[in-house]
C-alpha cells in the first residue's frame, strides 16, 4: 500500500504511517510516521470541510428567500425546457407573525 500512500489515499496513509512509527516491513522512521499522518489529518480536515461547505451551499440553494425548492431523487426538480421547477412558498406560521407584530408594534404599519 505504499504505492496507495504515495498517490493520496487516506486509509493507505495511516497505514504508512503506523508501518514507519512500528517498523512493519520498513525500517522505523518517526519522521516519516509523522509526515503520512500529519498528512493524512490534513486531507481528513479539508474533506470535513469540504463537505459541511457543500451542505451549506445546498440548504442555501434549497431554502432561499422564503421559498422551499423541489426535489426528486436527490437533484433539483427541472421544467419541460430545463429551467428550474416552481417553487413551494409556505409562508409562516401564524404563531410566529402574532409574536412579530406585538414585538414591533406599529412600526410596520401602512398608513390610511
């Protein structure tokens, strides 16, 4: 799995790794151990990233302006011609509007 290592691959990575810090096959090498898996840490942090950015992207996409975009099957719904589909506005609970209007009074209000 060296050759995995070498390439990127996060599990071949550790596997270097603890190989050079225990000596399995190799001769040990703390240096080296530490280069695999601090290496390995990093691409592990930035796949983290990477993927909690694109959770991000999409609840934005999804959920933007007040709307809820439709979905089937994992992908954004598209008309006919390939434009996106409509899009679900559910409005807000009347709760929530009742609490809004009391906390800012008249502030909002259209004058007669």
């Amino acid at each position: 799995f060296a050759k995995a290592a070498m390439q990127g691959y996060p599990r071949a990575q550790v596997l270097m790794g603890e190989c050079f810090e225990n000596g399995y096959g190799v001769e040990k090498d703390p240096a080296k151990a530490k280069a695999f898996l601090t290496n390995y840490t990093g691409m592990a942090a930035q796949s983290a990233f990477d993927t909690w950015k694109r959770l991000g992207e999409f609840i934005i996409v999804k959920y933007n302006d007040g709307v809820v975009r439709k979905m089937k099957d994992g992908k954004f719904e598209r008309n006919a011609i390939g434009q996106p589909a409509g899009v679900v506005r559910p409005g807000y609970p009347k709760e929530f509007l009742e609490e809004y209007v009391k906390q800012t009074g008249d502030r909002y209000k259209m004058p007669d």
